[in-house]
C-alpha cells in the first residue's frame, strides 16, 4: 500500500544547486568514484551516483528511500539515512566544495505527526562540517522542500593538493506523535529514473 501511495505521489529528489561558474572556474576532467554507500535509506544496489557532463554536479538517484511511523511500521522505520564516501579527482590547482542543497520529497503526514529531513556534508579527516535541518508538521499530504544554502564564506572546501573522499550524511524522521494508529510517511526515494539528487559543485582555484 505504502509503495503505490509513493509511486503515486511522485516521490521526490534532493537538488543541490549554485550560481553557474564561468567555464575558466571549471576543472578540464572531473571524475568521480563511490567509494562507499551505506545506509537504511539506501541498501545495496538502491543508490546510483552519475556525473554531470558539464563537471559542475553529480547527481544521485534512490529506490528506496522511505522513512515511515505509526500503523503498519517497525520500530526502526522511522528514521532512514543515507552516508555516501566520494573520491572526486581533478586536475591540480583546484579545490572544491558544496554550496548549496535544494532537497525536495513526498510526505504524508497526520494531524500531531512531524517529520525532519537532515543534510550534513564533511571532508574526510577534517573536522569542518556543514549541516542543515528542516522541520515539517502535520496534516500535510503533499511534496515538500527545503534548501540549504551557504554563504561564499561558508563553503568548506577540501585542502588543496590533498585527496580529500566527501561524505554526504542526508536523513529523514518520521515522529507518529498522537496519531500512532495512523501512518505517516517522508519519502526521499523517485520511482522515475529522471528524477534525481544533484549536487553542485563550488569551484576555485588553489
């Protein structure tokens, strides 16, 4: 029932997006390699990551991400997360970091239920974070979003000359609250391959 009532609903996608870079800001080649991808919200094989051709951006797309409380859930459903270690490689002389998050999803939510969705962004080794949380409140049977943005001043960027992996920790929470005897659910999982999280790079030279 669960799964036909998220299909139905569009699901969702998280959008990471920035002011575009003048082509001279922007790396030759980009590559990008998953290390690692562990999580509730993203078992084996239901997590893809894809470069844009453009090297601004990478994009990444769930399957089942889906963070639910209330009838019909077990005990631990209602909190999914998602970790993804990333090896960026690009040429000397530059550095990078994540400017900004435009996360977006489906909830269905009860009168007394909340849900949070959480975004927490760190260079391996470095103890410099980036972490963002959104609050939503039932009765709510819509899509949602909600947008992490970071000032020039606030980008953490990885070391220059150093092979720094990026983690993304994203996170959703369902709270049942009064209404235990219904369901509530936040989805961040997209039934359309077209539909993905995209994260955009902040590029500058070292």
């Amino acid at each position: 029932m669960l799964e036909k009532v998220a299909a139905a609903a569009l699901a969702l996608s998280a959008v990471l997006t920035a002011p575009a870079q003048a082509a001279a800001d922007v790396p030759d080649f980009v590559t990008i390699d998953v290390v690692t991808v562990n999580g509730s919200g993203c078992p084996a094989g239901t997590a893809a990551v894809a470069p844009a051709d453009d090297r601004t951006a990478f994009t990444v797309t769930y399957s089942e991400y889906l963070a639910q409380a209330g009838q019909g859930s077990a005990p631990t459903d209602f909190r999914k997360n998602c970790q993804l270690n990333i090896r960026v490689t690009y040429p000397q002389g530059f550095t990078f970091g994540i400017a900004q998050a435009d996360y977006r999803g489906f909830a269905n939510l009860q009168t007394g239920a909340t849900g949070t969705e959480k975004g927490n962004y760190y260079f391996q080794g470095m103890s410099q974070s980036a972490s963002r949380t959104h609050n939503f409140a039932g009765p709510k049977s819509d899509n949602w979003q909600a947008t992490d943005r970071a000032t020039v001043s606030e980008i953490i960027y990885a070391p220059c000359g150093e092979i720094r992996h990026l983690n993304i920790n994203t996170e959703l929470r369902v709270n049942a609250g009064t209404t235990s005897k219904l369901n509530s659910f936040m989805t961040m999982d997209s039934t359309d391959s077209s539909v993905s999280t995209k994260y955009q790079f902040s590029w500058k030279r070292c």
